[in-house]
C-alpha cells in the first residue's frame, strides 16, 4: 500500500493544510468486465483501530482550520442565544395524565413532561439523564390502553440499534428487563397485556455496517422474557422493513411489508379472535398502502395504487382485496397526506410545497376548509377518536413552529403556544418562484432573506436540496437558517424531482437512470439564482444530508466552478457499494444498484461521487460532515469521499472531513452538537466566501 501525503493551502491565506496520509491500497472490483479500483475500501472497516487513527487526525486538521477563523465564537454566542427559547410541543392524554415534551431553550435533549387532573406538573422522563455527554436520546414510546404502562426506546450515539424499556407509568418503575437489538421500528400495544415491535437479526461482524436484510414483527408479553417473544411475520418471508400496528379499538393488527423504501405489501389480522389467520389485503411492491382507521369491519386504506397522488378507499375486512375498494376521498391533482383525530378526517394536501387542510366526517362529507395562519406547512391533525381537541402546528421560512388548538365542532382555531424568539420575521420574506430545468421541467423554489436585499450577485447564498425517496422538503423555520439570514444570507430550497410534491410521478422522474434529473433541476437552481444576481458562484454555498449528500457530491464534481462551497453531510457517496451496508440495499427503488445490469453500472459509475472526482480539477472549498456512529450511511462514504478530494483537489481551496464521534445519522443529536456542527458550517462557508467579519452579529 502507497502513502499519499496531500497539501493544499487554507482559503484566505498561504498557510498551508498538510493533510493527514491516507494510505492505498490495491482493492479492485469487477463490474461486467469493468474493473474499478476502491483504493480507501480499508476505511471501510469501522472497527479498526487504523480507521480510528485516520479519523482522529482528520479531525484535528479541521479543527485546527475552524479554530482560526476570527468569527467562529460570535456566531456561537448568537445561535445559542437565539436558541435559548422553551419549546414546548403539542399535548396528548394517555390515562389521567397530558403529556408534553418542553426544552427549555438549550437541554440537550427535550423533557417528557406531564400534568395531572389538579394540573400539577412533574417530570416523567428526562434524556437529558440518560447518559453524561447527552448523546443517548428518547425514540419512539407507546402507552398501553389504559395508560398504566409505557415502552419507549432510546438510542445511544445516534445509532439505529435501540433499546425498549418499559415502565409502570404511574409508579416510574422500570417494570421488567431491557429488551435489545431493535432496530427500525415502532411499538404498538395490544391493549395492556403486551407490544409490538421490529427488528432484524443482530448481524455477525459490526453491528454499524453489516448488512441487515431480514426484518420481524414480534409480540413481547408483559411477564415474559425477550427470549419467548414470538415472531408475528417475518420468518418465513423475507422482507427488509416490516412493521405492526394496533388499531385503536383494539380489534385488529395491520401489519405492512416491503422490501425497499417504497412499495408494500399489506396484511391484516383479527385480534378478537385466538389463533386468526393473517389476511392479505395487497400481495405485492407495486403501491404504497396503509389502513389509516376502522370503523368496526370497515376499513379506510390510503393508497396511491391508480393514484399517483393517494387516495382513502373503504373496504370491508371481510372481503378487503383491491378490486373491492371503493373511493372515500378521491384522487386530486394535489399529494393527499391525511389523519384522524377526534371523530374527523382531517386531508392535509400540498399545493406547490405549501399546506392547505380539508376537514371530512367518516361519511365522506366535507366539514370545511381549515384557515391556517399563512403560506406553510401545517402539521398535526392526530389523535385519539375521543379527544375533544385537535392540535396541529404551523411554521414556515420566517416563522418559528406555533401550536394551534381546534375545536372540531366550530372548527375554531386559536394559539396554544407561540414560541418567544429573539427574531424578527417581519423583517424577512419568502418568495416562490418556478425555474426552467435541462429538459424543461418547471421547477418550484422558495427564497428567503432579509426585505430589501440588493440583487447585486454578493449576498451569500446557501441552495439547499435533497430530491429522492418521496420526502418533500416543505417551509419549516430553522434557527441556525434565520442566523444566515441576519448575517445578510439568501436560504434557497427547491423542490426537485425525486421528492414528494407533486406524488409519485415527481418522485420516479428522480429515479434509477432518471437520477441525473435531480442533479439536472439542482444545478439549474444555482444558475437561477446567479442569472437574477441574488448571488454568484464566488458567494454559493450548496448544501444537504443524506440523500442530499449524494445531490451535493454529484453537483460539485459535475459543475464545480459553480459554487464556491460545497457541504455534503452524511452522504451517500459510494453508489457501487451503497447496497452492501446496513440497510442500503432497500434504496435500490430510488437508485438501483452496480449489479442490475451493465447499462445501471455504467449510468450509476457515470454520477457516484466517489469515483468522479479527477485529478487536477479545482472544487469548492468543500467540509464533509458525518457521525463516527452512523449506521444508516455508514461514515465510509463521507471518509472515502473527503480521501478522494484530498489527492486530486487542484488549487488552494481546502477540503476537510468534520466527524462527530459518538453521533449517527442526525436522529437524537444533542442541542448542544447540533448549534457547534451549524456554527461550523456557517463559519467555514463565510469564510471561504472572503469574510473576515461576520456582516452582522445582533
């Protein structure tokens, strides 16, 4: 194996970076008679103790490079000052208590609160206690029926790998032993005798990147050990995601199979009866279904089979086949996501990225249309049939998440709780525009800034994208973006194909060999905004995680005089290898992988950013960042990337790799990791933009 030692040179002066050796070594793959060299596949042992050096020592290079920028702790000192407000969610009831989450401003992790029927308020459960560095996190929990009894599932490090502890909600007291290695899944009660939950084999070798593949649906009794748990679905039928759920009447177990991130099977069992068969409702990948209520046998499904755009159908369970269903809600030409709570249907539909709300009764009829407070995003709408109040929350690029309270009945909202923010929106607007892509496609985008902003090509500009997976980026407020703002910053977020916002049409034009339409529509949003002088290559900063990592890799070695800072997050940078990970290969629906066929190798090959980063080309300033722990996309795509860029950049733009140890995927991150991680990106892309000053600190 060769050492390559690296030098480039910091961005604002001569001082040069001397990068950590990333050793190569000789590994070679066989695609279809294409032999590929993988040179950094060591790094893709998590385990080693020379990966744990090179991660080590990466880290003290760009530390080291943040350390000397002269804005650094200012931009700290505001965003945790802006941070610092209590945040308090949305109420729900289980048994005689209403439960809450609140921080209050800078807690780590958010407090499970509750109040009694007096209103006497304690601490039900504290993360913040978990562990000593705040790195272990609260996940998913369910209360049994009756709320006496609670499993919540925490993660440590971020990891996908959770624990499920149950307690006696109304003692406090850890009832039986932790039940582990669950991964990628809910819990459901069936009502207070037991649960259910998922997960797969633990996998020989690391429990980080070993391949998962064969997910379970299992019982766990109260009173019993996690060994007599029984496998509900799964061991018999190989699928890589399966999940249970109890209908709220207890009556019925739907459970739902797939074997990628879209398509699912759907099944159904009687729970009433002992021994019940598992129904089918649909045997194959070709929709995304789910029962989203009952009303005794009658079942209502949310489909987009025959509707791109979904649909509720009813069917009785008796007979609850496709070709039985009947229209609830029809199909519109806008995406339907809908909910239940208290007795009402409540159609949250998206008109170009943007919430509107439709309110139904269970015999179809329209109640009325919901007034929101605004253009944004609307979200909420569930709960308990017997709950008298509904809740939803409403934000968008300038307003911080505000709770509403709905009376059903009056369809009267008024604020719960409005958070007290130290920013200004009236100062701040958004605008949408629609652009043109490569091949035509019209393209939604929403810009926001400060009023007033001079179209002069110098504001600095952070374009924001993810386009894959049917996920919609839709307008949320963001205090390390209202940061940005006030620091005379333009935020960009367009809604590429690959999304969500416009139904599964939208959603396959960003697929497979239709993937480069995403980098297509990402790249014209750039020009976009250089064309109408909101900035210019010397002040753009592209940015985005996971999906979104791959979006940035692939822009940034396909147009690289484009921006000047490029900040992959968590990505997925290796698109041959992808599928062997964890759980990777359940994201062939959206890419397809290196061994379909000759013709997806070469399309695949053609845009991985790990194999299109050549020699003697000059990229953005570029910061990697990932988590030491994550094992969603595992932390080897990001090290092989930032190796890559290391030998080959030409020029004096630096590009470093930024590792949190002990983090993952970015589920459970702690406050206090997630403001450093914002304050160094922040920094890094002003700096490499030529600022020596922030041009506003408040």
């Amino acid at each position: 194996m060769a050492l390559i030692p690296t030098i480039a040179s910091f961005g604002q002066n001569n001082n040069p970076i001397e990068y950590p050796e990333t050793k190569k070594g000789e590994t070679v793959d066989v695609y279809f008679g294409t032999k590929v060299n993988d040179p950094y596949r060591w790094l893709e042992d998590d385990r080693s103790g020379e990966t744990a050096a090179w991660v080590e020592a990466q880290n003290k290079v760009t530390y080291a490079y943040l350390e000397q920028i002269p804005f650094r702790n200012a931009l700290k000192n505001r965003l945790e000052k802006l941070w610092n407000y209590e945040k308090i969610s949305a109420p729900f009831i289980e048994g005689d208590f209403t439960y809450y989450y609140k921080n209050d401003g800078l807690q780590n992790q958010s407090v499970l609160y509750r109040k009694d029927k007096a209103g006497k308020e304690s601490i039900f459960l504290d993360p913040n206690t978990f562990s000593k560095d705040g790195t272990t996190s609260l996940g998913v929990l369910d209360f049994s029926r009756d709320g006496s009894k609670v499993a919540y599932a925490i993660s440590e490090g971020g990891s996908d790998w959770r624990k499920v502890i149950l307690m006696d909600a109304l003692t406090n007291k850890v009832m039986e032993d932790t039940i582990i290695d669950v991964k990628f899944s809910g819990l459901s009660w069936k009502g207070n005798e037991g649960f259910y939950y998922s997960s797969y084999d633990k996998p020989k070798g690391s429990e980080l990147s070993a391949k998962t593949d064969q997910h379970k649906l299992y019982f766990h009794k109260l009173g019993t050990s996690q060994k007599e748990d029984r496998v509900i679905f799964g061991a018999d039928q190989k699928r890589r995601y399966v999940g249970g759920s109890v209908t709220e009447d207890d009556r019925y177990l739907v459970i739902t199979a797939s074997t990628s991130t879209y398509g699912n099977e759907l099944f159904i069992k009687d729970l009433t009866k002992a021994d019940s068969p598992i129904i089918t409702i649909v045997d194959n990948f070709n929709s995304d279904n789910y029962v989203m209520d009952n009303d005794g046998s009658k079942l209502f499904i949310v489909t987009d089979l025959n509707a791109p755009n979904k649909r509720i159908v009813t069917v009785d369970v008796s007979n609850p086949k496709a070709e039985n269903w009947k229209d609830f809600i029809p199909e519109t030409e806008n995406v339907l996501s809908p909910s239940t709570c208290s007795g009402f249907i409540f159609a949250n539909y998206m008109i170009d990225a943007v919430s509107a709300i439709k309110q139904y009764d269970y015999s179809g009829n329209l109640i009325r249309d919901i007034q929101l407070p605004g253009l944004g995003t609307a979200g909420g709408f569930s709960g308990k049939k017997k709950d008298i109040m509904v809740y939803y929350s409403f934000t968008n690029y300038t307003t911080p998440g505000t709770i509403y309270s709905l009376e059903p009945k009056s369809g009267e909202s008024t604020v719960y709780e409005k958070p007290k923010v130290d920013f200004k929106s009236v100062d701040y607007e958004s605008k949408q525009v629609f652009y043109t892509s490569k091949d035509g496609t019209r393209i939604p985008m929403i810009i926001t800034h400060k009023k007033g902003l001079e179209l002069d090509g110098k504001n600095p500009t952070m374009l924001y994208g993810y386009g894959g997976f049917n996920i919609s980026l839709t307008p949320s407020f963001s205090i390390s973006n209202a940061v940005w703002m006030e620091n005379g910053g333009v935020f960009a977020v367009p809604n590429l194909r690959g999304g969500g916002e416009y139904g599964k049409r939208w959603h396959d034009a960003g697929t497979k060999m239709q993937k480069q339409n995403v980098f297509d529509d990402f790249i014209a949003a750039a020009e976009y905004l250089i064309a109408q002088k909101y900035t210019s290559s010397d002040f753009l900063a592209v940015r985005g995680g996971s999906n979104g990592g791959l979006l940035v890799g692939a822009a940034m070695t396909q147009r690289p005089e484009l921006m000047k800072v490029a900040l992959p997050a968590v990505g997925v940078m290796d698109m041959l290898r992808y599928h062997t990970f964890t759980s990777g290969a359940g994201w062939a629906y959206d890419y397809g992988t290196a061994q379909d066929s000759q013709a997806m190798f070469k399309y695949i090959k053609g845009y991985s950013p790990v194999h299109n980063v050549k020699a003697g080309t000059q990229y953005p300033a570029t910061m990697v960042t990932t988590g030491d722990h994550d094992d969603r996309v595992v932390p080897a795509h990001s090290f092989k990337f930032a190796a890559e860029l290391q030998e080959k950049q030409d020029g004096n733009h630096p590009t470093l790799i930024r590792i949190d140890v002990k983090a993952g995927h970015g589920a459970g991150k702690s406050v206090s990791a997630t403001i450093q991680e914002n304050v160094d990106i922040q920094a890094f892309t002003l700096y490499n933009m030529g600022f020596k000053v922030l041009p506003k600190v408040e």
